[in-house]
C-alpha cells in the first residue's frame, strides 16, 4: 500500500496533452486557450471621445469663446472633418474624433444656444480623448495561450472577433458503475437494493470541469465486464468507475484490468477516505482507468484529490491550493492520510472550517453539508486555529 | 443621483419570485430547491455489512471456532438467512446481514480452508455493521427548500430516487445592445466602428447562473426601438441592456422607457464605474430594466453588484459577503462609491488583493486580469493591509 503523496505523484506522471479543439466563444468558458489573443487593431481603434459635449482645436480658441456649430459626430458615424478651426462640432461618447480637433469639452461646461456653444474655460489639448492605441496596440497578445478562459476574457475574445477559439481539447470520459445492488434512479428499489448514485455525482463534477461523459452500468459478471471496458478502453480517454475494487469476492475489476493489459499504477492507498482506488493506464489505447471504491464519500473525495489536479497537468494548468483555519481541534490517530469534510466559511478575510461529523463513507448527507477537505497527516494532532490544506469541492 | 447604497436597496426591493419548474437532476445544479427532498426509505436501508467477510451470530460462537460456511451473500442478493447459529455466511461489502447474524468478521481476521472459516477472536456485537436507518430514517429532510443545489447534493437526490426536481423558476432575460457603432463578432469593423462585446459577456455571466438568454442588437433609431423594447417588454422577465442611457443626443433609452410605461426607479448613481446606470420595472407586465452604461467595465461590474445580488433575493438565497485585505493603499478622493478591480490570491487561509491599474471603464484587458471589484466609499483612503469589501467575479 502506498501512502497518498507517492499515489498523487503518479497520477499526476500520467497526466497527457489531448490535442486541441476549436470550441464557439460562448462554449469557451473555463477552457484553456490553445492560441495566443492577439489585438487584431489597435485598442482604441481610433481618438475616441469619452464623453458628450464638442469638439474643438485647442489652439484656436479660448474662454468666453462663442464656437459656432458645425454639425454632430454621432458612435458609428466615419470620421468627420473641423472645417473653421475656431468651429466645433458637437460629439458622443464612442465617437471619432474628427479631423483638426484635439480636446473634447463636456456639455456640462458649454451653454449652447442658437448652434453656437459658449465655453467657459480653455480646453487642455488631449482632454476627453481616449486615445488611439492607448489601451492596446495592435498584435499586442492580449491572452496567452494556456490561460484558462474566464467570464471576464469573453469581452476580449469578442472584441478581437474571435467567435471560435482553439482550446485544448478535454479527454472523452465514460463514468461506470458495478454492483448488482444497484439499481437505475427511476427504479423503485427492492428492500437489499440501492439507487446508482455516484454516477450521476460523477456526471455532475465532470460538467463543471466542462467534460460531458457518457455513464454505463456493468453487472459483476466477469465476461460481461470484460467484454464492455475493452470496449470502453478503446472508445475512451479516462474511465471512471466507482466500486469493485475491494477486497470482495465480486470484486473483479483489478482482475479484469489485468487480463486487458492495463498497467496498473497503484491498487491500494494509505488514505481514508478510498482505501481501495486503483490506477492504472492502458499502454497502447492510452486510457486511463480512476476506480474508486464504491462508498459515495470515497468517489467524490477521490475525484477532487486526484482527478482535479490529473486534469490540471493535463491542461499545463496550475492547481490552486488553499489553505483553511480550522475552529476545531483535529486529530488523526490512524497511519493513513485522513482527508475530513469541512464546513468552509469566510470570517472577514480568512477562509476558516468546522468539522463535519458524518457517519463515514456511506453518509451522503454528511457530504452534502461539507463544502471541501482538510487534508491530515497520519499520527498528527492539531490545536484550534490550525490551518491545513484544503480541497474545495467544486 | 441618488448613492450607491440606496440604488442597491431599490434594486434589491424589486426582487420577486418567478414560481417553480421541474428540472432533470443533471440539470439542477446551481438550481434553488423549490420541494424539501425527504429520505423515501431508512439509510441504510437495511443492516448493511461494511466488510467483506463472514456474518456471524455472536452469541453462538467464540476465538479459536471453526465455523462451516453455509454460502454466500453478494451485495443485491436478497436478505439470506443462517441456519444453523454455529455456522456462517461469507458476506460482501454493501450485503444485507443474513437472518440471524449481528456481526461480521472482515476476511483479514478469518483463515477459511475446506469451506471453514476459523476466527482468531470473538467478534462484538454490531462490529463492520452500518445499521439500518443509522444514517437517516424515512421521511426525514435531506435537503431543505430553498437551498441551492451543490455538487455534493446530487447524490443525495439520486438515491432518493429524484430524477427529475422541482426548483426555483429563474427569469427569461434578453440581452440588448444599442449603438450604431457596434458590429456584430463575425464582422470586420470599419475604422470607426467597434465589434459587440458586452452582450457576450452578459450571456456568459448569465450562463453561469443557470440562465439562458437571447442576444439582441437595436439601432439607435427611435421608432425601431421603440417597437422592438415593447416587444421585449411583453415577452421577457428582465431587459439587459448595454449603452443608450448617457447623455449623448442618441440615447434615447430613458425616453423610450418612459414612453412605454416603465416606472423609473433611478437613473444615474454615485458610483464609478456605472455613473449613468438606469433601473426600472414595467407595472403590467413586471418586466425588469436594467440599462447599464456602454462601458465594458462598467456593465460587467454592474452586473456584479446589482444583478446578482438582485437574483439571489429572487431565489430567497442570501447572498454571500467577502473581504479581503489589500496589499496596496487604496485612496477615493471623489464623491463616488468606487469600485474598483482587484486581482485576489490566497496567501495562506487569508484572501488579499492587489489592485489592476487600468486605462478607465473601457479597458477590457484590465478586467481580464482582475478576479473582482472592492467598494471604496467616498472621500476615503486606506493604509496598506485595509480590509473592505468584496466582490468576486464569476
């Protein structure tokens, strides 16, 4: 049995570029960019006009001035022309600025009457001006190839006219389950069965990493296992499966795995919860196989502390870490890297936890009241206020 | 102009419920609960071994036995029985405990040889039993209305069998952009025109509210937008709208508005940015205005203090309160509640900030680079390591 830190290392080794994909601007959120962002123009692309008011030549005029009007420069409009210097043409806010001006003076200091606009003081030249190339210049990378893709980039990525964006292509994942206890959400379960549950949890998780998968059930027959992951080995990049990997008499999984040559990276972690998880990754289909044991609490802790930060690798993309205060005292007797549901809050600026107390692997409802993991070292003792590293769940 | 915080209220105040709809699970997260979802059986629903191993009756054995093995029990097979008190069944993790059994011996501490299993102790009563209903009895609350659906809930809703759910209606919302400037992402501006980003944005930040929206782009023509808002008005919960509320000749928004019946709750606040920010509501037909400036900062940082905040009294959620601790001095010298970009890390359990230097309200590249806005009051400054106010960017 290997201890945590040496089973998260060699999940991460196997971690793989997919190749790329284009995806619409709209589907791009949270993808990795596969291109750099370049400035297709300058930003602005012209002197725009950051307000309402006139624009004037700061050289031909002065206080008191009475500047007839000459027309109106409207957003959209193409760039006009100051035909008398000492004229000014009244101008909006995303307008050009036209030909032989330099300032913009707001209507909130110019009386206008009869098409002519008095001004009470001298503009300075540049003033109101957004000016040409000021934010960005044209080729400049505005977004890096590798950075993830957030909300608050879908504004550059339209204003650049990217309606389709090269980003790295996320792997194909089929989620499966076994157990014959088993049976589907819309069934009414007989009294010695149980709904599948993780997974739907699994389907869940994965949407929020952007990755639509496909779910199958395989009942614990060696041959109908057997035949349906060759068959998922081959059409699949990752296969994730919860339950029969233990120690059980139906437990056929590493077995099958085995006999399909998947080289098994690791069966068995010194962890609680997901004692029994096995990995491994098919040499020639280049699959990669996450079997977390099958209690609920064990499959969602295990997808945030490995798969999270395999898909990171994959994507060259930095894990975060956060670390959390706990207000409780926290203890780990056992030799096994404990990772314990916590409650997060945030009291002023610090990211602090309590304890969830759950009933262990099985309590859903425990899980549903966590918010994330602290993770505790084997044979440790912590005081209140301790901080630890901690996994939100996403 | 009326102050940010009072803007807020008013906003806030229009809050109203948009009734219930029926949601698949794998649809729901991020959803509000609009049902309670009670336990449809005990959890376990029967006594549950959590070993693999032999189930035993305890009082009718002790160390150093040798117990006949009668059969088996696989998880999803039906409740056996043990026949005679002497003997034992093998048993698997996630089986019902036989008739007659109360403890289970897990394989580890048993030598089995010719259909025998030989204990090296005496096993307690109970021990690698999850009890029948230990961790929720039927009809018991999982989860509560009006709490929003995690990750970590769906599991729960799944063994309960809840395959489709109801939630909390969420708003029908169209996204209009006006300004004769603006072509459309797919489009290569001339000089003097710009491409269309806010309405991407918007639909992105609705997106990840659960909230699908539709895209529309009105000129700055009077009659058109007249008739196309009316239109609007009559088919949408909520308008969002980008540009047309400033003082330039051609934004004609406010005066629409009120032509249409659309009670003006307030237009232009003390804030920056936002400054010319119009929020109303139609009487008939309840539709909800907000009419953010043009700015891409300013829509995309309006959205985040007024329309979320705005959505979550909607859906009966509290919205959540963060601070953080700045790693600058921070200073407003106006008469304007300023928001301003920060990009925030985790540094140890605490969240501190650093602000983005921008070029003003148009500088999408500065907001790429920020993760959420803090809220400086008027006339303040602020030493190094001030804690304020936060709002995180989706």
């Amino acid at each position: 049995m290997i201890s945590y830190t040496e089973a998260h290392k060699k999940v991460i080794e196997t971690a793989m570029d997919f190749g790329e994909t284009q995806v619409h601007i709209m589907d791009s959120i949270g993808c990795v960019l596969a291109e750099d962002i370049l400035a297709d123009r300058d930003f602005p692309p012209f002197n725009r006009s950051t307000k309402d008011g006139i624009a004037v030549n700061s050289k031909y005029i002065k206080e008191n001035d009475s500047l007839k009007i000459e027309g109106i420069c409207a957003a959209g409009d193409p760039q006009k022309e100051l035909k008398d210097f000492a004229n000014c043409l009244e101008i909006m806010t995303g307008a050009v600025l036209p030909d032989n001006c330099d300032a913009v003076i707001m209507y909130e200091e110019v009386d206008i009457e009869n098409g002519k606009a008095r001004i009470s003081s001298s503009p300075i030249p540049g003033q109101n001006i957004h000016k040409k190339g000021s934010d960005q210049q044209k080729d400049e990378v505005l977004l890096k190839k590798g950075e993830p893709i957030s909300s608050q980039n879908i504004g550059v990525l339209a204003t650049v006219g990217k309606e389709r964006i090269s980003v790295k292509k996320l792997p194909k994942v089929a989620i499966i389950s076994t157990g014959n206890e088993l049976v589907p959400i819309d069934k009414v379960p007989e009294i010695h069965q149980i709904r599948t549950s993780n997974s739907y949890s699994l389907q869940a998780l994965l949407r929020q990493l952007n990755i639509e998968s496909e779910l199958m059930h395989i009942p614990d027959e060696k041959d109908i296992l057997e035949k349906r992951i060759l068959t998922a080995l081959k059409n699949f990049d990752v296969l994730v499966l919860s339950g029969g990997v233990s120690k059980g008499k139906y437990d056929y999984l590493p077995e099958i795995f085995e006999k399909l040559s998947v080289q098994k990276k690791f069966h068995r972690v010194a962890q609680q919860p997901g004692k029994p998880f096995w990995f491994g990754m098919h040499r020639d289909y280049e699959t990669h196989i996450f079997a977390f044991p099958g209690n609920p609490v064990s499959t969602y802790v295990n997808f945030h502390i490995y798969f999270n930060d395999w898909l990171d690798a994959c994507m060259s993309a930095s894990s975060k870490n956060y670390e959390i205060r706990m207000n409780d005292e926290v203890e780990n007797s056992t030799d096994l890297t404990k990772f314990l549901l916590v409650s997060a809050n945030h009291e002023k600026a610090v990211l602090t936890g309590n304890l969830v107390n759950g009933n262990g692997s099985g309590d859903l409802v425990s899980l549903s009241k966590a918010s994330g993991v602290i993770k505790v070292e084997p044979q440790s003792a912590f005081k209140t206020g301790s901080a630890f590293s901690y996994v939100p769940f996403r």
